[in-house]
C-alpha cells in the first residue's frame, strides 16, 4: 500500500538542482505526486516542498536528498 510523505528542503538555487532532486526521487522508486517551489528572503536559498507516495520507506529518499552538496535541510512534514 502506498503512503504519501512530504518534504520540506531549503537548498541553494542552482540551475541543475531541481534536476537533481528529481532523479534521486525516481532512482528510489518514489513517485511524485507535488512539487512548489520558492525563494527565501534571500534569493539564492530556495524552500521546495515535494510530495511523494511510495511502499519504500521515506528514511531512503530523505537520507539521499540530504547528501546533495547544495541542500541544507531535508524535513519530513506530519501528514
């Protein structure tokens, strides 16, 4: 049975970020079902939320999202 999760990350805004974060959610077998997008006060700091739905356990694509150089944080939201 699938479960739906959702992920704050806060992360640099760079042209091949969002590219990034996109591949790592397909490799681990997420499927994504939400995307937004926006940028801090600071404009070079990017808040995306992610919502995904998968039967793999979310610690996986939350471990790798937090591995990726230009991401400072990965939160999983209360559903």
């Amino acid at each position: 049975m699938s479960q739906s999760h959702t992920l704050l990350i806060g992360a640099d805004d760079k042209p091949e970020l969002l590219e990034r974060l996109l591949r790592i959610v397909r490799h681990r077998g997420f499927r994504l079902t939400s995307l937004d997008m926006h940028h801090t006060d600071d404009c070079n700091v990017v808040e995306i939320t992610l919502q995904v739905t998968s039967d793999r356990p979310i610690a996986n694509l939350q471990s790798q999202l937090d591995k990726l150089w230009d991401v400072s944080h990965v939160r999983l939201l209360p559903q």
